[in-house]
C-alpha cells in the first residue's frame, strides 16, 4: 500500500491531497474482505524518492520468500540420527503449508554411489568441480572419488523430484561405510542456491530457504556452539563444513573430521574448514507444533573476532545484542541446538512474508 504525501506550501483546497486518510480506508475494507495486504514505513511516500525504493525492494523480497515457500520440494535423505530428538518435525503440517517432503533411504543413496564407475564422466567432472571449489589437495584420491559420487547421486536426486532444498543425514553410515563426511557436499550445494541442511535438520533448511529467497544469497545451519570469553552479546556460531565458501573469509580446506578421526581414522573426509566472513546477518528456525508452523528471526553480525587456529570446523563470532535474553526465550520455547543464518538484515521481510501471507506462527525473541 503505496500513498502520496502532502507538500508544506500546497495546502490549499486545490493542492491538498487525502491519501494519509483515505489509505485507511483501503486498508480497512481490505481487512473487511480478510485480503492481505504489505503497509511500510512511512504512512505516505513519493515514488520518486529512496524511501520508496527501499519500500519497493523490500516488498519484492516479501514476494521471493512468499512465493518461493507456497509451494516447493524439499528432500529428506536418510531417517533422523536416533539422538537428535531435537530435530524432529511433522511431515504432514508442512505439507498443509505446501511443503512437499520426498524421503529416501540412505541405503539406496549407498547402492547408486556404488554402481558408480571410478571413470563415470560425470563423477570425474564433479571431482574436478570440488577440485576448483575448495582445497582438496589432502584427500587420499578414493575418498575424494567417493565425495564426487555421492554429490552426482545427490544432483540425480535434486533433478529427478525437482528438489528446491534438502537435508541429509551426515553420520554415521556415511563414515562408516563410504569412508567419507559430506560436509563440503552441503557446502558446494549451498553456494549453487540449493537450501542444504545436515543432520536431517529439516526446519533448518526451510528457514534457511526462506532467508536465501529474501537475500538471494547462501545461507546456512549452524550449531549455537560456544561462547566467547566473557562477551556476553558474542557466541561463536559453528558447524563442521557445510558454509557455502561465499559466506567465509576464503578458500575451505577440505579435513578429515576429527570427530570420526578420533576413533575411526580415515572414516571422515569432507570437513570443509575455514572461518566465517564478517557481514551483517539475519538468524531464524522454526518448528512444527500442534499442526502449526512456529517460527522466529532476529538480528546480529558476524566480527572479524579471531578463533584460535586449533579451532575445528567453519566457525565465527557473532555479536547479537541482548543475546542471553534471547537465548532463554528459544530454550523456553522448545527451539533446537541450530539456527540458520543469512546475509543481511531481513527479519521485517521475514516477519511480513511468514504471517501476513503464509499463515506461520510468529515467536517474537526480541520483545
């Protein structure tokens, strides 16, 4: 809802306009017809003017998340990791929101990555592809074939049920049967647009989705993982490896995650390590609830802050104010280990998208 402004010096009967007033009467007989509707700040604009740019570039982001989450496909390959209660969710709430979830067994994604030929052209080009995206160069060259097979069947399955986002469970068959951790998989994933999450953290990849459509850039899933000295607004937001390389400082460095290492080595190459760019970001997840969808977002930025270089993983320090007090309102409200982050400051456009127009229930953590 757009309406023009008054101007100090045109008062007169001729020039005086009534669109302060009468955009409340659109509005109210919008409301009376129960028709959704965008109204932004301030009450009255020009359209000439960067207030109304602003205005127009934040409605198309409302638009993207809008449209892009009415109705898509997002796959779940493999069953929850029986001890991650914490990312459980209702199949059939999403789908009432228009969330199609197609499931497959992790021992049909094993079968198609063994009936891959070491010589398959299309593995050899996404070897050479993960080659170009990050520093592989101390990956024994089986499990680096292996990586290459495993995202070709992950690309056949995303072309097949036209996948718009997925998650993926990432241990510990994977480590321990294909020798491999798919971290930079979900990485390279991210960077092409396609919403990854690990862990089977479904409700991750559906925020994280949301937040890509707002930004149109990468997102991702990270753990809330540690604190940062005695900062209290600063908590160091981490996960194995699978940040879009976009979202960090350089170039990863594909790792044996030492995790798997510890008591299995060789079972783990994959961890994409690196570090976390600064840049102002917008964080969220959500849940399903009693056939609801209940979500929240807030805002921060990631610091140049160090983290010491034995820090494993693709980590960074992220500064969020009153952050303790948020922290207590999502453990209060059942919210999980993860949250998702994205470039940019767009919990507005996330708010307005997800209860205006796609029916969400909304946790406000900053009240």
């Amino acid at each position: 809802m757009q309406a023009y402004p008054d101007e100090i010096g045109k008062m007169d009967f001729a020039h005086r306009r009534d669109a302060y007033c009468g955009k409340f009467s659109v509005t109210d007989v919008f409301t009376q017809y129960r028709v959704p509707f965008t109204v932004m700040k301030p009450h009255v604009v020009h359209p000439l003017s960067p207030a109304f740019a602003q205005n127009l570039k934040d409605f198309a982001a409302v638009c993207r998340v809008v449209n892009g989450m009415k109705r898509f496909n997002v796959g779940c390959i493999g069953a929850r990791t029986t001890a991650f209660k914490t990312v459980r969710f209702d199949e059939i709430t999403l789908q009432k929101y228009g969330i199609n979830v197609e499931s497959f067994d992790l021992s049909e994604v094993f079968f198609k990555v063994g009936n891959k030929a070491d010589d398959d052209e299309a593995v050899l080009a996404k070897r050479e592809r993960l080659q170009a995206y990050t520093d592989c160069s101390g990956v024994p060259q089986a499990n680096m074939l292996t990586l290459a097979k495993v995202a070709v069947v992950l690309d056949e399955y995303i072309e097949a049920y036209a996948l718009d986002a997925l998650t993926l469970r990432c241990w510990n068959e994977m480590e321990e049967v294909l020798r491999i951790c798919p971290c930079v998989l979900l990485s390279e994933l991210n960077d092409r647009g396609i919403a990854a999450s690990c862990e089977i953290d479904m409700c991750s990849a559906l925020t994280m989705r949301a937040m890509q459509l707002a930004s149109e850039q990468p997102t991702a899933v990270l753990d809330w993982n540690n604190n940062y000295g005695d900062a209290e607004d600063k908590v160091i937001l981490f996960h194995c490896g699978p940040v879009a390389q976009s979202l960090m400082t350089g170039k990863g460095t594909v790792t044996e995650h030492k995790m798997f290492a510890k008591g299995d080595p060789g079972s783990g190459w994959g961890s994409n390590e690196g570090r976390i760019r600064p840049f102002d970001m917008t964080f969220s997840n959500c849940q399903t609830k009693d056939g609801r969808i209940v979500v929240y977002a807030s805002e921060g930025r990631f610091t140049e802050d160090a983290i010491e270089e034995a820090f494993f993983g693709c980590g960074g320090v992220a500064e969020i104010p009153a952050l303790q007090d948020k922290l207590i309102r999502l453990a209060r409200g059942g919210f999980k280990h993860h949250t998702s982050v994205g470039v940019g400051h767009m919990k507005a456009v996330l708010q307005e998208a997800f209860t205006t127009y796609l029916g969400y229930d909304w946790v406000d953590i900053d009240a």
